[in-house]
C-alpha cells in the first residue's frame, strides 16, 4: 500500500491507484528538472562550461592537468616511497593552480558548486519530507553530519551506534 504526504495528497489530487500516484510524482519531478535546469544557476553554469571549452589556453592547461594527474597516479601506486612522488604530487599542485588563474575556469567552478548546492539542498527538501532521518548523500569531502555511518550517535536500533 503506498501512503503519500497530506500535503502531497492536498496539492497533487491524491488518488489511492499506486500508478496514479507514482505518475503525479515523475510529472512533478519532470517539473522540478525543468525549473532547475532553466534557473540563472543553470544558466550560469553552461555559460561558464561553454567559456572553458572555447578558450585554448584553458584547454591546454587542462591537458597540462591531467598529464600531472596521469604521473601521479603512476606514482601512487607504490604509495609515498616512489622516487618521484612528491615531485609528481608538487607538479599536479602546480598544475592546478595554472589552472585557476584562468577567469573562466574560476567562474565555472564557482558556478558548478552553486548547481551542486542547489541540487544538494532540493534532494535534502524532498527526503526531509518524508523523514528526517533519510540521508542525502553530497560532494562534500568533509562531511558535518552525523549519525549512522558517520561516526556519530543515532536512534536507529541497530546497535552500531554510541
């Protein structure tokens, strides 16, 4: 038996047929999509991305990039006691940071994170919805949260947590 939300019942015209139900909730979604990917955001970001292809100077320090990243990861497969380690490590550095002198480069990464916090906080808007205790996963590589599986404490019964 699939149960939906008062609100959701109240704005979407609840039908108890599961098909109808889950039908509103692609249109909706379908929706959703559209009004984000139509957003100044969006918009930004593809300008921005369309800005980085363009530009050659971009695209050469790009290549440049992935070459370093490329020995690196040669490198690291025998971890921190390659002999050329901390030199490919110290040349991916320089690399990026080629890389971010670029305007266009700069502005599309900003871009690309504001899209990103975006989609993040809408997936959080939706699964806090329906419960507070859903996760919603990120690109964060340095997560806050806590709870199960992220080291904090949590109500869950499982008995993995403190």
């Amino acid at each position: 038996m699939v149960k939906s939300l008062p609100a959701a019942e109240a704005s979407v015209g609840y039908s108890p047929d599961p098909a109808t139900d889950l039908t509103a909730i692609a249109a909706r979604a379908f929706e959703l999509g559209d009004l984000i990917k139509h957003s100044a955001l969006t918009e930004d970001y593809v300008y921005w991305k369309r800005s980085v292809e363009r530009s050659g100077e971009a695209q050469l320090r790009i290549r440049e990039f992935i070459k370093a990243k490329d020995k690196f990861s040669e490198c690291e497969r025998f971890g921190r006691f390659h002999p050329d380690y901390n030199e490919a490590l110290d040349r991916v550095y320089e690399a990026e940071a080629k890389l971010e002198e670029i305007e266009s480069v700069r502005r599309f990464k900003e871009a690309e994170r504001a899209v990103d916090l975006l989609l993040h906080e809408v997936s959080l808007l939706i699964a806090h919805s329906v419960s507070e205790t859903i996760k919603v996963p990120d690109n964060d590589p340095n997560p806050k949260a806590s709870g199960c599986g992220n080291g904090g404490s949590c109500s869950c019964g499982s008995g993995g947590c403190g």
